[in-house]
C-alpha cells in the first residue's frame, strides 16, 4: 500500500507517524514544499517579541527523526496537480525545478493555508511581511530589532495581529492597528467581551484604529508611511495580519468538493468526495459538534486531532471524530480570553432560539492576593437551557474556565446543571460559588 501525504506541518505530520506506527509495512510518503515540517506557527509572535529567540523551539519533531522512523519525507517538493481518476500526481522539484509523475494508493491532502494580502497599493515595498511561517519569523524578528524601527503598524485585529502587539510593546515600539470592522476578533467573540478587550489594549497605549481601511503603503524602497481612508501614518515596519486562505488551487480542475474559500470538505472520518482521498487541517473543514455542519476553523488544535484520526483511517480502520467546538483563546497584553461553541451573533445568523447572559464576578476570594474581576457570557437553547457557546475574559484562569464551559457543552449539560456543578474551591483559586456557578445559576 502507497500512501501519499501532501504537506507535512500539523495534520500531515500527525497522520504520517500514526500511520507509519500502524502498518510499518506501508510505503507512507510525505511531500513538502518547504523545509520545514512538524512546525507550530502559534509560537511566531512570542518568538518575533523575545519571549523565546531559538526558532527550533517552533519545531516539534526534526526531519530526521521521521525519515528515522521510516517515512518517506520529501522536502522542497510542490505537488502541482492531482489526477484523481489515474491516482497520479504532478509534482516540481522547488530547488531544481524539474517535473515528475508519482502515484498513490490512498491520498491525504494536508497543505494547509496562507496569508491572505488585501489589495493595498505597494505592498511589496521593504518592511513589509506577514507572520504565517517560519521564515516570515526570523524576518520580522530582525527587523523589529533594528534600532532605526521604531514604529509598527499591524493590519488586522484577528489572533496573530494582536498577539503582535504584545511582542512588539515588549520590544518598546510604538504600534498601531488597523482593523476594517468595528470591533477586534468578532469572528469568535461577541461585543460585551470585545469591548473589554479593546480596552486593555487601549490601556497600554496602543492606537487601536477601528473601522479603517488601509489603502497604500508608501515609501521609495522601504515603507514610510500607512494610508487609510482616514489618514496618514508614519511606520517603519508593516506587519500584515488579515487572515488565511486554504492551500487548495492546485485541486481546481478535480471533483473534491470545496467551500467557496476552497477549503476541502471532509467528513467525520475525514474523507473527501472523492474515494481513497483524505483531507485534515487549514486546507479542509471540521464538523461543528453544536451545529453539525461543515465549518473552517484553521486551528493546531483540530489539524492535529484530525490529522491523527486521518492515520488511522489511512491504516484501514474506520473511525470518527467527534467534531470541534472551535475553542480558542489568546493572551492580550494582561488579560486573557477565550471562547468555545457558538457565539451569540453565530446562532441568531443560523435561527436558533438561544438566550445569552453576560455577567462578571470575581476569580477568587478577597482577601488572598491576586482577586481580579473575571467576565462570563454564556449562550444556551432557549428552551431546554442546554449551553451552546461560552465565552470568558480576565486577569488570571480565565482559559481554565473556558475550558470547563467546553467539557459542558460537549456532555449537553444545562444552565442549571452548571450552576449546580461542583467545581474546586479553595481560597487562591476561586470562590465558594465559581463565577461559572454563578453564571449557571443566572441564566434562567
């Protein structure tokens, strides 16, 4: 049996040595068009902002160690089409350029996404990177060390843009941002737990500039200035932080279905439409456990969980995911946030009848230091108070409780179970009644 896998970062990797475990006795291929495979993008700003500077940090298993274990790993190859009928693959050889004809038994298709560029004049002048892959890493890592900069503009509000600002507030640059939308993150959090975010990051002296558009970059050979529809900016550095766009045009002219943004569909097994043709990670979607439907959630988290169940499937068995709940948080600056299930705005838009209720408590008792407030929305079926969606914000466990929220909503538990839920108490750690407890217990 040949099994080839196309792309050899999260859910490609995680299949390969699943598989490869499995049934030793495969032929377990993997293409990559770069050099660097099994890598953790999450990491990038942390390591642009010097919260760490060895970039291997970044890398969970060398190269070496997989080609040890007997995978067939191919780096510096782009697979440029897929004939699905003949099972043959077109690829190039990147340093060489030459082309070859491969073939396989079973395919995987893992090649994740990349940075969308928004059409802004003179986006190729120096300064100018994304922050998606390694090498865009150790680039703006260089230049935001440089002592000549010393303004940086970061457009986008999502995940990387504002876990961007944390990296370069501790390197002592100014920075702004630029977000098209009203609010940061509404993709994943609704307006109450936005609007308190947005304030910490205002609190730390960052120009937050909402609801602008920029336009044009400007400069002879280095970018300048930034150009919106409201002004003109000063910057020394441009990092471009706009959202992804699955690695799937080289599958245009084959019968694998796709979203309109190309994601590959799959389904729990992680199969495509097409026979003996898996999909997992940023390039595919996952299955939502609340709505059941087909979503793009462009996470580590599901790639790796999918990838996995992928390799098993790969080896013959027949087993399912059990879906994602597109749970995530991010550090902004002191706070930290995270989300699970549905938001409030994603359920009304799929007519649901839900009921939300927002409140905020404190995370600990009074009188043991470090008592911060702590901020709770929950989104639950407004009839039978099964929990839908749950978002937390605060100072300090705020993730941990989120955490919690999606354990609940995996089990179906209600409003009311929650309120009732015996969670851990002791003095530096919680209240006797834990603001989910308490949140349980309000939403009625």
């Amino acid at each position: 049996m040949r099994v080839v896998i196309i792309g050899g970062v999260a859910a490609g990797m995680s299949a390969a040595a699943k598989l490869k475990r499995m049934k030793p006795q495969y032929d377990v291929v993997v293409y990559e068009k770069t050099d660097v495979v099994s890598f953790g993008a999450c990491g990038l700003p942390y390591f642009v902002g010097g919260f760490f500077d060895d970039p291997q940090n970044m890398i969970a298993r060398a190269p070496e160690k997989f080609i040890e274990s007997g995978i067939d790993l191919n780096i510096f190859h782009e697979v440029i089409s897929v004939d699905t009928k003949s099972k043959k693959l077109n690829l190039k050889d990147v340093k060489s350029g030459k082309i070859f004809e491969d073939s396989y038994d079973k395919l995987m298709i893992a090649t994740g996404a990349s940075s969308i560029i928004p059409p802004i004049k003179n986006v190729k002048l120096e300064n100018v990177s994304t922050l998606k892959n390694l090498e865009d890493g150790i680039r703006v890592k260089e230049l935001i060390n440089k002592d000549e900069v010393k303004k940086v503009a970061i457009i986008g509000a999502g995940f990387i843009g504002l876990e961007g600002v944390e990296a370069v507030k501790k390197l002592g640059k100014d920075v702004v941002v630029f977000q098209l939308e009203d609010r940061i993150l509404p993709q994943v959090f609704d307006k109450e737990i936005t609007d308190i975010l947005e304030d910490e990051i205002k609190k730390h002296n960052v120009d937050l500039r909402l609801e602008e558009i920029v336009s044009e970059l400007a400069g002879d050979k280095t970018v300048k200035k930034v150009i919106t529809n409201k002004g003109e900016y000063d910057v020394d550095l441009v990092i471009i932080a706009t959202g992804v766009r699955p690695n799937t045009s080289f599958l245009k002219d084959t019968e694998i279905n796709m979203l309109l943004n190309g994601a590959i569909i799959v389904d729990e097994f992680g199969k495509t439409s097409v026979e003996d043709i898996y999909a997992a990670g940023d390039c595919a979607t996952i299955q939502n456990i609340v709505t059941g439907k087909d979503s793009y959630v462009p996470l580590a988290t599901g790639a790796n969980k999918l990838g996995r169940i992928v390799g098993e499937n790969l080896a013959g068995y027949n087993n399912s995911f059990q879906g994602s709940l597109g749970s995530s948080c991010i550090k902004i600056m002191d706070m930290e946030a995270a989300c699970t299930g549905l938001t409030e705005i994603q359920a009304q838009k799929l007519g649901m009848k839900v009921k939300a209720k927002f409140i905020s408590d404190f995370n600990q008792t009074n009188y043991y230091p470090g008592r911060n407030k702590m901020y709770v929305k929950l989104i639950y079926d407004a009839e039978t108070k099964v929990i839908l969606g749950g978002q937390v914000a605060g100072y300090k466990d705020a993730v941990q409780r989120c955490n919690v929220i999606a354990a609940c909503i995996f089990g179906k538990l209600t409003t009311d179970q929650l309120g009732m839920l015996d969670l851990c108490y002791a003095p530096p750690f919680a209240r006797t009644w834990d603001i989910l407890n308490v949140a349980g217990n309000v939403s009625k």
